[in-house]
C-alpha cells in the first residue's frame, strides 16, 4: 500500500512516539519548521508531541493518541517522528491499525522508530519510510539530507543518492523481496513474538551507530537474528556504514 507524494501546500504531522520535544530540541524543531514553510509546507504538532508525564516520555496511550489522530485527520498528508529514544514500542498495543489501513499517509523516522515503521506495515501493508528524524533535518552539516528525503516524498523518486555516492558489493549475487529492517537494535527485537516482522523472502536493510553499540553488542544482535533464522529467509542484505 503506497500512500500519496507531497504536494506544495500540504501539512506535515510531526509526533514523538519515543523521547518527547523538549525544550532543550525546540529550537532545532523550530529551524525544521520554518525549512518546511520556506518550501511551501505547513506543519502541525501533536497535541502530545511536547507531553513527559514519565520523566523520560509521554505514556503509551498518549502516544498511540497523537499517532491515530494524525492518520485519521484528513488535513494531515505526512507524518514525520519529531526524534529517536527508547520505547516507541510501547505503543503498539494503543494503535489502530485498521484506522491507518483506511488512510494511508506517508510516515517517516529513524532510530527507535525503525520498530513504529515496521510493525506498522507488518499490521496494515502500508510502506513505511525509514529515514530522517523532523529535528534532524536541521542538524546536520548540508542539506543533503533534506534534499534527499524531499526526492522520496514529492516525487517518489526510488534513486539511491547522487553519482558522487559509493557502495561496497560484499557479495556478488541477486535478490527480490520488500524491504524491511532499520536500526539493528531495534530490528533484531522483532525476530519473534506478538510484533514479529516477517523476514521470508525479504531485502533487510540494517544501520546502527558505532557510538551506540559496539563491536561486540553488534555481534550479539547479528548472531541473535543468526539464531533465529532469519539469515536463512532473507533474499538479500543492504547494510548501512554509520
């Protein structure tokens, strides 16, 4: 289920399924909002995105609130997570999944939003964008990011970067499947149990961050889904070197 491009004048929803916006990132969500608006978008937060009733969050259903009300608000055309953290998955239990069956929207993050993203299109069939946070947008040093992310949404461009962009072939071969996978963390924690991904005959795709794991905690994610035969299932493995 392909869920429809941009188009000059439309709303953006911005929520915070993991770590909420604090006032420390509100400058940083407000250079992303104005990026948005300078190129002919509006943008609206959640009526939660700024809630931390737990210290280190909002609650679940708080959450699992903004995240239906922004696909069921026909004005909301995209929905991007305001940033990363550590429980979006605390939701899962909160969403309703045939709401975001009946209006697909574009949804957008990375991080701990690798699990949202996926077990939102296990559940529904809706392709899902692991990509950008809406506050890294406007963090990092060029706008190649921006420029980037823009191509998927306006014109649902599926070309990979810019000429000047290298990737390593580790081994030679062919594979057809969907894509699945996101941050490794995240991803190897849905091998098995009630939010499973379905990793048969899939292309999975996996990142993480040096800074955050480890060489020997990257192994354990990797020999853990080894494990559990995913590696058996897949067609085809896209890692990317962070």
């Amino acid at each position: 289920m392909l869920p429809k491009k941009l188009e000059k004048g439309d709303t953006i929803g911005v929520i915070a399924p993991s770590n909420p916006i604090t006032e420390k990132s509100m400058p940083d969500i407000n250079n992303s909002i104005k990026l948005f608006e300078e190129n002919g978008y509006k943008v609206t937060l959640g009526k939660y995105a700024l809630n931390n009733e737990y210290g280190y969050s909002a609650s679940p259903k708080t959450k699992a609130k903004d995240i239906n009300e922004m696909f069921e608000n026909k004005n909301i055309k995209m929905i991007f997570c305001a940033n990363g953290g550590f429980n979006s998955n605390s939701t899962f239990d909160y969403i309703d999944y045939e709401l975001i069956r009946q209006n697909p929207k574009i949804i957008c993050g990375f991080s701990d939003s690798t699990s949202l993203l996926n077990v939102i299109h296990e559940k529904t069939g809706l392709i899902t964008f692991h990509g950008p946070t809406f506050k890294s947008l406007t963090t990092w040093e060029t706008d190649y990011g921006f420029k980037e992310t823009m191509k998927r949404f306006e014109k649902m461009s599926l070309e990979l970067g810019t000429s000047e962009d290298e990737y390593l072939t580790v081994a030679e071969g062919k594979g057809i499947g969907k894509l699945v996978g996101g941050n490794l963390s995240l991803i190897s924690r849905m091998v098995c149990g009630k939010y499973s991904v379905d990793f048969k005959n899939k292309i999975l795709f996996i990142e993480d961050l040096g800074l955050e794991s480890p060489p020997g905690l990257i192994c354990n994610y990797l020999y853990y889904m080894k494990q559990n035969g995913v590696f058996d299932e897949i067609s085809g493995i896209w890692v990317r070197k962070l």
